[in-house]
C-alpha cells in the first residue's frame, strides 16, 4: 500500500475535485441503458444523460465536507453493489452460456473477436430489450439499430468482452461476477456520456477502444495530465 502525507493527500483530492463538475452528474448506468432501449423501441427522443448532484454529494465536493449523511448513503451504495453481484450472478451465468454456445457453433477463437461481436450482438441486444419489457417493439423495428445508440453499443462491447475472457479463462471463475468487474460495467456504460474515457485499467481500456467511432476515445491517466498541463 502506497503511503503520503496528509499534505500531498489534501493536494491530490483538491486536484481531483477541480477537475469535477459539481452540479450534474452521469445517470446511473442501469437508468441510462433503460432509456436508450426503451427511447429506441417507442422511437422517441433521448432523455438528457445527466441529473443534478445530491446536496450531499456537491456539498462534499465543494467543501469536502464528510458529513454522516454523507457516510450512510456510501455504505448502502456499497451494499447495493454487493446485492447487486448476488443477483446479476445468475444472469451472467445464463448469458454467457448462451454466448459460448454461439462462439462454438461460429467456431469463433480467442483471436476473432470481431467475428464474436458479429455472431453474439444480436443476441445480447434480444436479451436486453427483454430485460426492458420491450422485446417485441426492438424486434419490430430491428435489432441492429439498437447498436447505433453509444449507451447500447458500450454495454454490448463490455459484455460481449466480459464473456470472452470468461470462455478463454482470463479474469477470474467463469460466470461468477465480482464486484470490481460490477465497477467496469457502470463505468463502460456511463462513458457514454463523455467524449473522453480516463481509465488506468488497461484490459477495460482495450475493450473499449473497440467501439469504430471518432467521436470517443479512451486515455490513460498520464496522457491526460500532458493535455491538461
């Protein structure tokens, strides 16, 4: 565990902090992807993908003030994300079943994701406008166009690379999802909403940098301090 003065500690967070907008904030993931799969099977407009900042949240942010409001809602977001991994389990499971048996009618390999991506998607894409009671209507209007919103093409892209390393045994016990790769999947879907992804975790940024389009482009830490100083 790395060690720093109280000092350099205060210095670091008061960087972090000048660097976040305090008013809005990126919708939770499960909301963002909600909207864009039923705003593309009603056909109708895309809600804006940010929400104002809790009082408790911008009052931390501007003072950093630690108050025990503050404190509980940290620990129930922490327990909600283990709930979370305790119910998604299951359904990863069943997907990625559904997922390595396409790969192997497709005969896909470890080498071709590209050729996963072609072969899966459309299933992925069934089983999210379920999820959202709106099979039926993405169906009617047609799948792929779902893959043309970037909150879906991100989840698609993150998932679909999520089963991948699961098949070929990278990333821990096939089908369990732990509660760092719950953290990747909020963050892969909330990046939507940036032009531009920060990210030192170096397997997500290569599965993001799969998504052909000009308009996003994932970075790491250090080259983002070079284009800020």
């Amino acid at each position: 565990m790395l060690r720093c003065s109280s000092v350099v500690l205060r210095e670091e967070l008061q960087l972090i902090f000048s660097l976040v907008e305090t008013d809005r904030m990126v919708k939770a993931p499960d909301q963002l992807l909600k909207e864009a799969v039923q705003s593309y099977a009603y056909d109708r407009r895309l809600p804006d993908m940010f929400t104002r900042t809790p009082k408790v949240f911008r009052s931390f942010l501007r003072n950093g003030k630690v108050t025990s409001e503050l404190k509980a809602r940290l620990l129930h977001e922490t327990r909600r994300r283990h709930e979370l991994v305790e119910r998604i389990t299951p359904v990863t499971e069943r997907s990625k079943a559904e997922v390595k048996e396409l790969a192997v009618k497709t005969n896909v390999s470890r080498e071709s994701w590209h050729e996963m991506q072609e072969a899966a998607a459309p299933r992925v894409l069934e089983l999210v406008s379920e999820q959202y009671g709106v099979r039926r209507q993405c169906l009617e209007r047609g799948l792929s166009g779902l893959l043309e919103n970037q909150t879906v093409r991100m989840f698609v892209i993150y998932y679909l690379a999520w089963c991948r390393a699961k098949l070929f045994g990278e990333g821990g016990p096939p089908g369990k999802a732990r509660p760092s790769e719950l953290g990747d999947w909020f963050h892969s879907v909330q990046s939507s909403a940036a032009d531009i992804f920060v990210t030192e975790d170096s397997a997500l940024a290569r599965w993001l940098k799969q998504v052909s389009d000009d308009r996003f482009e994932v970075i790491g830490l250090e080259e983002l301090i070079e284009r800020l100083f």
